[in-house]
C-alpha cells in the first residue's frame, strides 16, 4: 500500500450528469460559455462517436450532432466539487494530492495496512482500501477508477486507460507491464508530440520508453524527456500532498468568569456566529455544534465539560443553533464558572438555498436592537439611550450634542481610499501638570510613564472669539503631541488660564 490514485474522467461532464441524470442518455458536452462560438472544453463517448472533439466550437460540433446537449459548468462548481472530494479523501488518507487537471488524486497509503482490514481475510489491506475510495465516490454519484500502485505516473496511466474500477498492483513489474500498455492518447501529452511519435510508430508508454533518452530530449524537448524519464521511472516523482481543511472552531477567552446561562449563552451566541461566518464562505453547513466550556472550580482547578448539539437538518441558521444552546445550558447548567469557552462544527456540502438565504440574512438585526433600546428605556429612563449629534459651535466641546435615539438605522457609510483619523473628546478638558516650556518637546509627561514622554508636537492651531458671550473672550492654542508610545493627544493652551488642557486623542 504505497499510494493510489483516483482519476474521475471529465469530472466536468460527471457534475452536469449528477445534477441532470436524464442527459446520461444522451450526447452531451461542455462549452465554456453559452454561445455559438463557445469552445468545447469536454466530450462524452456519444459525442465522441460523431467526431465531436475538445477544442471545437459549439456551433461545428452542433453540426457533427444534431441532438448535441451543451452545458456550462461554471470553474467556481469544479472547484466546489474538488474541495468537497479532497475533504472526503483525507479522512481515507491524511495526504492526498490534487492534480492540475480536475478529476485526478493521489493518496498516501503508508501506514493504512492496519487501518483497512477485511474481518474475512479474503481480501488484502490495498483491496479494502481501494473498495473505501471508490464507495466514497460513488456516495457522491460521481465514477471513475482507483489504482493502487507504487509509482505517481504509472498508477495515473494505468487510471486513464481502466476509466472504471478497481486494480490492485502487486508488484513493481506488475505496475511496469500494465503501464507499458497505456496508449498515450490516454494521456494528458501535448497533440503536437502524440502525433509526431505516432508517425514514429510509437503508441504507447512502452513503446516510447525503449526510445533512447537522449534523442527524444534533442528531437523533442525537455517536456518530452521528462515525461520519458516519469515513464521510464529515471525521474524522482515523490508526492506532494496538500492539508487537510482545518476544522473550524472558534475560542473565548472570557475576562471574568461566568455563572450566570444567560451571559454565557450570549457570549455563545457571537462565537455561533463566527462559526457560521467561515463555514459559509467554504461553502459548508453545519450538522452538529460541539460546545466546550472550561470550568474553574473554587479549590482553582480546572475542569472541561463538552456537549454536542445537533440540529434536525444542516443548517446555518444562528438563531436555531443559539436557542438549542440555550436550551441546554438552561436544563443543565454548568457546575462551576465557566472561564473560557470553544465551539466547533461538523458539517457538509450547503445546499444553494441554505447559501442564498445566508447571504442575503442581514448581518444586524434593527428589530433586535430596537426592542432591546426599548427596554432600556423602560428600565431605565428615556435618556438612557443617546446619539450623537452635530451643532454649531466654535468650540470643539460644542460642536456635537447629544438626542434621545428612537430607533436603530441601517449605517450607510461612504467608501474611502485612506482611512480618516478620528479624534475621541473628553467630556470635559482635563487640565495637565504644568511644565516648563522648554521642555514641552522633549520630556513633557502627558499621561503617565507607561505613554512616555513627548516626542513630537505639531502646532499651534489658534481658536480665538467669544467676545460675544458672557463668559468674556477665549484664546486657546491647539497641539497634537506625539508621545513615544504612539499615542497622540490633542492638547491645548488656554492663554487666560495660562494652563495647558487635553482635549481628547486622535486615533
């Protein structure tokens, strides 16, 4: 059992079969794009028989076959497809390989003997692994063939020319000889040396291999000779298998510990809805939600407790999954604060409605949110919920105000290229330690040593007036400093007061 390989024959074609299994009848193709002078990108054996063949336009090919079928199957479905397999795969082989061409895996068999056994011993290890493979395909309706071999190239060769099956290679000389017999017009070979070694007599693998290397790299090319040498087995071809996906989870590390259900199944709630998020964009939907808490008991030890909730169908539905949390964590609440939590997910292929319906939730609930500001005016006063708002003012503190909010609008922000600075004002200016001024650039503290001192000061930015008001005329000289922390601190000098005040930051 030292490697496998899977070849799907125009998985393409497959996919529009599965979806559409009355075309199986029938002479089909797939174009890439739904026009008269689309190119035929793949062919099924009917179509083949009229002389239909990849590279044609639609239109010819309509011409060859009058019942000819044509589809688009869209790159994003086939890489759709692929993932999908390549996640069923790993859990037969922790290093699986994809092809270039779609349709086409390797898998690693190195230490799976004793993994795949027949009960029987009717059957050996290799065997009960290729039977694995080719039932995990046909569960997703798909064909093709498992060769399981000991080299990359010969177990692909001998794939492309079964096209169906099972074959279990027993020896490296058994692999050989199968390999030699593959016609290379089964072969992914550039049209241009296929035929110019036809016209040499040669046909297949074995035939190109008793050609001496060197000629077949002076007459033909490097490409040539490297399919030579793969053939020939003169060329190290190791595996080079991908990840497996990740399964996706989501952690909490909570700041103080929790006892209380209905915090915890709100904190909950947040990680469900990260959770769904990545599952979503892989296209996945979830079947069954795991939920583990850290509990700190009072002696300072620790202990996990793990529950598994399944919903009745594959869903991506948070407000289901947050409610049968909630359900559980009711009817058995944990025995001990909880201090930090992770939620993970199994799951499978969403269908297109669940994905559809996901997209177009919105992310915010308004709803939501103004029954909650409901209630927190009934608890705790009207003004207990406010926004801000512009006013005309001269002086920055009076620039803004604040009104009762009514209700939650949807936010209509305004795309920008560079990111803007917001400045966060004080509710009230906060009047700084005097220092000399000679030290304003070099030294000055502002807030604490843990900021450091002053490094940069860029100013002075005057706002005078108020004459007009009763609290006389105003003279104040605005800074942004620097500190050496990064911060900037947005600081002024009232000339009245003679005392320097901060204003707010600039983040």
């Amino acid at each position: 059992m030292k490697l496998a390989c899977l070849d799907l024959p125009a998985l393409p074609l497959q996919l529009v079969w599965r979806n559409e299994p009355e075309l199986r009848a029938q002479a089909v193709v797939v174009i890439d794009e739904d026009r008269p002078q689309g190119n035929v990108l793949w062919a099924c054996e009917r179509a083949r028989a009229a002389g239909v063949l990849p590279g044609q336009r639609y239109a010819h090919a309509l011409g060859l076959h009058r019942g000819l079928r044509a589809r688009v199957v869209q790159p994003e479905a086939i890489e759709t497809a692929i993932t999908e397999l390549r996640a069923a795969l790993h859990e037969l082989s922790p290093r699986v390989e994809p092809n270039d061409e779609p349709g086409t895996f390797w898998l690693d068999g190195e230490g799976l003997e004793r993994i795949f056994i027949d009960p029987t011993n009717e059957r050996a290890p290799a065997a009960v692994w290729a039977i694995a493979i080719q039932r995990t395909i046909a569960e997703r309706k798909l064909r093709g063939a498992v060769v399981v071999g000991f080299s990359r190239f010969a177990t692909y060769a001998i794939a492309r020319a079964a096209k169906t099956g099972v074959i279990v290679l027993r020896s490296d000389v058994e692999e050989r000889a199968a390999a030699s017999a593959v016609p290379l017009a089964r072969l992914e070979v550039d049209p241009k040396l296929r035929d110019a070694l036809a016209r040499l007599g040669v046909t297949t693998v074995g035939q190109m291999v008793r050609l001496p290397g060197g000629g077949i790299l002076e007459r033909f090319g490097r490409e040539a000779h490297r399919l030579y040498q793969l053939a020939a087995g003169e060329r190290w071809d190791p595996l080079v298998p991908m990840a497996p996906p990740e399964a996706p989870d989501e952690h909490v590390v909570l700041d103080d510990d929790l006892d209380d259900v209905e915090s915890l199944a709100f904190v909950l709630k947040a990680a469900i809805d990260r959770l769904l998020d990545r599952l979503a964009a892989r296209g996945r939907a979830l079947v069954a939600l795991h939920v583990e808490l850290t509990l700190r008991h009072a002696v300072g030890d620790t202990t996990l407790r793990a529950d598994c909730i399944k919903p009745a169908t594959a869903t991506l539905d948070s407000r289901s999954l947050a409610r049968l949390v909630h359900l559980r964590l009711t009817g058995m609440p944990p025995s001990a604060p909880v201090n930090a939590a992770r939620v993970w997910a199994e799951d499978v292929a969403a269908t297109r409605e669940q994905l559809a319906m996901f997209t177009s939730r919105p992310r915010r609930d308004l709803r939501a949110a103004n029954e909650a500001i409901a209630r927190l005016r009934a608890e705790l006063g009207d003004d207990a919920v406010v926004r801000a708002v512009l006013r005309e003012g001269h002086l920055p503190e009076a620039s803004f105000g604040w009104e009762r909010l009514q209700e939650v609008v949807p936010a209509s922000p305004q795309p920008r290229m560079i990111r803007p600075l917001v400045r966060r004002l004080h509710a009230r200016p906060q009047m700084l330690p005097p220092q000399a001024r000679q030290v304003r650039d070099d030294g000055w503290l502002l807030s604490g040593l843990e900021h450091g001192a002053v490094v940069r000061i860029v100013g002075p930015y005057i706002i005078s007036g108020g004459w007009w008001g009763a609290g006389g005329e105003l003279h104040r000289e605005y800074h942004f400093a620097e500190l050496r922390r990064g911060d900037c601190l947005w600081v002024y000098y009232d000339r009245n007061r003679r005392r320097w005040f901060c204003q707010g930051a600039v983040e």
